[in-house]
C-alpha cells in the first residue's frame, strides 16, 4: 500500500482543501475495496505540530503525525493558503524542508492553489511549469522568477510536481490524482459521486484581468494607464514608444519585464476583459462589443477572445448572463 501524506501548514491556510482531498481519497479507497481490490493509499494528515486552528478557531484540525514521524511517503498533498503567503512561508521552515526531502527521496508532490507558495520555497517549481489562484500569480512571479508560471492551465504535471489553479478547482486536481494512482473508473465514480466535472483543462474563463503593476518601471505603467484608457483604440506599439521617446525594441525588452506580457499581450488582455464584463452585465451583440473594444474583424476578436477566456464570445455570454442567454 502507498502512503499519501496530506499536509497541515501552521498560519492561516484552507481547511476546505484539506478536508476535501481526505475525503475524495478516503473514497477512491472504498471504492476499491468494494470492488473486492486493495486500497491504494493509507491517508494520513501531517503538520508539525499536535493542532491547528482555522477561521479564528472556529474548526480546529487534528494531524495524524508529526512529520518527523514520517520518513518517506509516495505523495504529499500541500493545501491552499490564505493571503499572508510570505508570513505562511516563515511559519512552515520545518515542514518546508520536509517537503523538499522527501521529494528527493522519489515522493510526487501537489500543490492546492496557493499552496504552490510552499512548493516554490522549497525549490521544487524553479524551471518547472505551475499554475495557482490568478490573484495570487503576480506576487509568486515576483518572489520566485524561476518558476514558469501557467495561469490559464487548471493542472500541471511535470517530473512528479502536480499543481491547480485557484479555490475549489482543487477538486479537479484530485480526480487527476486518483484517476493516475487508482483507475480512470474510480476517478469517473467520484466525479459522480461529488458531482465534479471531470477533465477541466483551463481555469481562464474565471479569471480577472486587474493588470500588472507590480513593478517599479513608472514609464511602462504611464503606458499601461494609455492602453487600460483607450480601450476603443487599434494601438500602433510603435506610435506608442515613440510617445513616450522610446525605441520599439527597448520598449518592447521593458514592458515584458514589468508585466510579463508583450504591449500587444497587455492590450488584448485588457480589451477582453473589458468584453467579458459587457457580455456577463449588458445584452449587447458580439458585434457591438467587438467595435467597443477596438476590432473590426470578427475572427480575429473570437480568435483573441477564445485565447484568453478558453470560451468563444457567445459561449462566454450564455455562461454568464443568465438574460442573455437564448438570444
């Protein structure tokens, strides 16, 4: 029988993560057994210390181990946190270093969410792709440049690191767990049973463009507030670095070490968001929001549109505007 370890970090974290990845394997066990099989894991919680209190102590969690009870394990489950990631990091050295070793020693490890701040401390994300929360992706970039960071994806799966997206599409994650270590079967049987949809692929129909200002670079942001103002705009990047008495190139070079995306990048993001905000508040046709956000081409707006949200436009509004939907 394998041993799957299922960590409860000190500070601030998610109890409905922890909770929920028990619960779904504790399952997938039963299932099996039930089908006259072995159990695949023995399940166990493991924090360093004897509890941990949640939500002002309104739930208290209980770890079955201290970690130093446990020498090797196959995979280790880091649940999400919340906000304060760099006070979370402080608290949790011990468990850190845990999570470090045992991967050395041949043990998978995922991460829930915000998790993926605990798995990055431990140096296991540099070079690697991960994804997490889309709140929480600008602060991880900057704290850990080395990790290939991969928001729009809902997993990542790389040399026995596995990693989600944000909030409860850590459900999703554990379908693609048991389904890898149990049997496409069992991971279909809880997905009924939890009522889950299985092999969700993206998360970028949820998420929200706010920009990207975490950065000192005060031209690249005066450019972002023109974009972010002119959204009607077809923008000539060239137009735009002369403005500001730049050349293309150097532009270019520093609008993507401030915000991770080219200028052209940054203007489609921020158009569509500005769409998708028409499409889920208004009963606006496509054609009119395609012309307020600056395209006069419709395939090149669906294509754009699909890019970034995953969904085609049309898709996207009968999703999430419960009036329009049937027009």
């Amino acid at each position: 029988m394998k041993h799957l370890t299922i960590i409860v970090p000190q500070g601030e974290n998610n109890l409905s993560s922890i909770v929920g990845a028990y619960i779904i394997f504790t399952r997938a066990n039963a299932y099996c057994k039930d089908a006259g099989k072995k159990e695949v894991f023995k399940i166990e919680l493991a924090g360093i210390s004897g509890e941990v209190d949640f939500y002002g102590g309104l739930f208290t969690a209980r770890p079955h181990k201290h970690i130093s009870e446990i020498d090797r394990t196959n995979l280790v489950i880091i649940p999400s946190l919340n906000h304060n990631y760099q006070q979370a990091i402080q608290a949790n050295g011990e468990l850190i270093d845990w999570i470090a070793r045992q991967y050395r020693n041949g043990a998978c490890v995922a991460s829930i969410c915000t998790g993926a701040y605990l798995l990055a401390a431990a140096g296991l994300l540099d070079g690697k792709s991960c994804s997490t929360h889309w709140s929480a992706a600008d602060q991880l970039k900057l704290l850990y440049p080395k990790v290939n960071l991969k928001t729009d994806q809902l997993i990542t799966d790389e040399q026995g690191i596995y990693t989600n997206g944000g909030a409860y599409s850590f459900l999703n994650l554990i379908l693609y767990l048991v389904e890898k270590y149990y049997d496409r079967q069992t991971a279909i049987f809880c997905s009924k049973v939890f009522q889950i949809e299985m092999d969700r692929h993206s998360q970028s129909a949820f998420i929200i463009f706010k920009g990207q200002r975490s950065h000192s670079d005060e031209l690249i942001k005066k450019a972002q507030v023109y974009i972010e103002n002119n959204p009607e705009e077809k923008i000539s990047v060239e137009q735009l670095a002369s403005s500001f008495a730049i050349g293309r190139r150097n532009f270019d070079r520093r609008f993507i070490k401030a915000t991770g995306n080219t200028p052209v990048e940054y203007a489609q993001r921020v158009k569509m968001e500005i769409a998708k905000k028409a499409f889920e508040t208004t009963r606006k046709t496509v054609n009119e929001v395609m012309y307020e956000v600056g395209y006069a081409d419709m395939k090149a707006f669906r294509e754009v549109f699909r890019k970034i949200t995953g969904l085609s436009p049309l898709a996207y509004r009968d999703r999430y505007n419960k009036d329009a939907a049937g027009m």
